[in-house]
C-alpha cells in the first residue's frame, strides 16, 4: 500500500510557496490602503510589521537551535541498560 502523499511531489510544494509569496505580497500592499495608527515613529515605516514578524520569528529559530544543542543528551539516556557503562 504505497500511498504518496499530496506534499511529496515538488510541484505542489513549489505552488504552495508562490500561494504564500503572494499572500505575503498583498499583505504588505494592503499597508498603503489601511490607516494604521502608531505609537512609535518606526511603526510607521512601510512593511514594518512584516519585518518584525519576520525577524522575530528568526530570532525563535535561533534560540531553539541554540536551546537544542544546550540540553542534547545520547540517545541512551533513558536506556536503563547503560548505566552500568
């Protein structure tokens, strides 16, 4: 029963990414039709909000790589046999 899933094939991985440009692309158009009210100068900036959830999103990614290397342990660490190693 081999059984291929919808996302294994390129082409549809490839329409997904322009489907989520494109989205991405008239999000950050639609900041010229939408009076944004800002509390800080920076906010005002446009494509701002996509910048920072962009980088802040980054910003996870690292710390979690960084966390992961931290607190890696063997993959016998709970094996209850390799205490006697």
């Amino acid at each position: 029963m081999n059984h291929e899933h919808w996302l294994d094939n390129p082409r549809n991985v490839r329409r997904l990414w322009r489907g989520f440009l494109v989205v991405l692309a008239l999000t950050v158009a639609a900041g010229f039709f939408v009076d944004l009210h800002p509390h800080f100068a920076i906010e005002d900036w446009h494509g701002f909000y996509a910048a920072y959830g962009f980088l802040a999103c980054l910003a996870m990614i690292v710390v979690a790589k960084g966390l992961g290397l931290l607190l890696k342990r063997r993959d016998t660490y709970y094996d209850p046999e390799s205490e006697d190693e």
